[in-house]
C-alpha cells in the first residue's frame, strides 16, 4: 500500500467542484481511496460563518460564562450558540464543549474549525459528510472517498485523522467468525478501516499552512473479510458516553 497528496490544489471556494480539481492533478484508478479534508469539503459547500450570524441565547451566554471562569480564558457566547445550533446533545459543557453533531460525530465544539479560513469567522463541518463523499465520488474514477477530520481522543495526547463521511466502502471490516493463530474464534474483532484510512492520510495532510488537504491510498486491499456498517457507536452500547452523562448531571 502506498500514499501520495494530491499536489497544487487552489484554495477551495464555495461552489468549486472538488471532484474536477482533484481529477485534473491526479491520475486515479478504480481501487484508489481518495481521503479528502472536511476543511476544503466545507469550503466547496459553503460552510463558512460569521459569528454575527449566531445571536447568543441564554444557554451559551452561561456556557461561555462557565467556560471562562473554569479555564481562564474568555469565550465568546456566539461561539458556544454556533456549537449548540450544529450539535445534538451537549455531552460536557467545561473544561470543554463536547458534543454530539448532527450526522453522529462525537467532537469537541461540534469540529466547528477557526482557523484555515479564508472568509468568515467559523468553518462549520460538512451537514451531511457521507453525502458529500458521494457526491465527489460521482466525479472521480476512484471507487472510494473518505471525508477527514482530526480530533483527539479519550486517554491520548495529540490528535489524529478521522473519518466522518465515506463513500463506497463499508466503515468497518468484520473479523468475527474467523479464527487467530490458536484456532480461537473471533468474536469482537471489527477494525474501524475508515478512521485507520483516515489517519494514515493525515500523516501526509499535515497540519497548518503547510497541509495538502486530498491524500490518496493506493493498492489498499480489503481482504476476504466481511463487512461492518456500523461506524458511530449505538447510545445503548456506549460505556463513555453513558458515563460522561451520568457524571456531568450530578
């Protein structure tokens, strides 16, 4: 398997067809994943803000206030008003807002991103990334498009990539029912493919100025395993988050 960035991309605007961009610098094949930033799938979609466009309510105007005392640092009450209009559920309000988005991803400030803009003051996630990787798929001959994003996670330090939209492979691949090197059977072992896709195209995407925003995989083989739709845990089956509510409404 082998990586390589997409080179000489112009910076997104909205409407830009990311698909023709990454066609014209690329020459892909049917079996390449192509792992696109969400910055620049935003972008394309228009999902720049300004903070003028979210009045802050009561609820973010305490958040903000919270926020500010338990860290120190001012918070600006549009902010947490956009955070709340893009999630679903506020799983912690302090030392962070973590929150569950509208498509399922669970991140800090609903990955509302402040920096890489061009215009505005916020860059929202894509509504919908899963559709949004369908669609540039349908421009590519690429079989495969994965949507990325970066966040940390629970006992690590540092961040790494992320899916949170894909389009014609399966989020997980399923070992279940096949045996390890003891002849034990399988029971539990579904690999999350989409995020591991995703992290290894960040270690060529980079961060900052500096980033290339499509990594594309090649020669990556799925194997003769099964699939796994499931790629957002089940409220029902997450231990983290039914622990997160039960401490935070104390």
């Amino acid at each position: 398997m082998e990586l390589f960035a997409v080179p000489d991309l112009p910076e997104v605007r909205p409407g830009h067809d990311l698909a023709a961009l990454i066609r014209e610098r690329a020459d892909l094949g049917p079996d390449d994943v192509v792992c696109v930033a969400s910055t620049v799938v935003s972008k394309s979609e228009g999902r720049s803000a300004d903070l003028a466009e979210f009045p802050a309510g009561p609820r973010a105007r305490e958040i903000a206030a919270n926020l500010e005392e338990r860290t120190g640092e001012k918070t600006d009450p549009r902010f947490a008003q956009a955070v709340l209009e893009e999630s679903v559920e506020v799983l912690l309000e302090t030392p962070f807002l973590l929150t569950e988005t509208r498509f399922g991803h669970i991140g800090v400030n609903a990955g509302i991103d402040r920096s890489n803009l061009s215009d505005g003051d916020l860059l929202l996630l894509p509504e919908r990334p899963s559709e949004s990787a369908a669609r540039i798929r349908e421009g590519l001959p690429a079989d495969r498009v994965i949507v990325t994003d970066t966040c940390g996670r629970p006992f690590r330090e540092g961040q790494r990539g992320v899916g949170i939209g894909w389009a014609g492979l399966a989020p997980g691949r399923d070992w279940r029912g096949e045996t390890d090197r003891g002849g034990r059977e399988l029971s539990v072992a579904v690999e999350n493919v989409v995020d591991e896709l995703a992290a290894a195209a960040n270690l060529l995407a980079g961060e900052g100025d500096g980033g290339t925003p499509v990594v594309v995989v090649r020669d990556f083989e799925w194997g003769d395993h099964g699939e796994h739709d499931a790629h957002f845990r089940e409220v029902e089956t997450d231990v983290v988050r039914r622990a997160i509510r039960a401490w935070s409404s104390e």
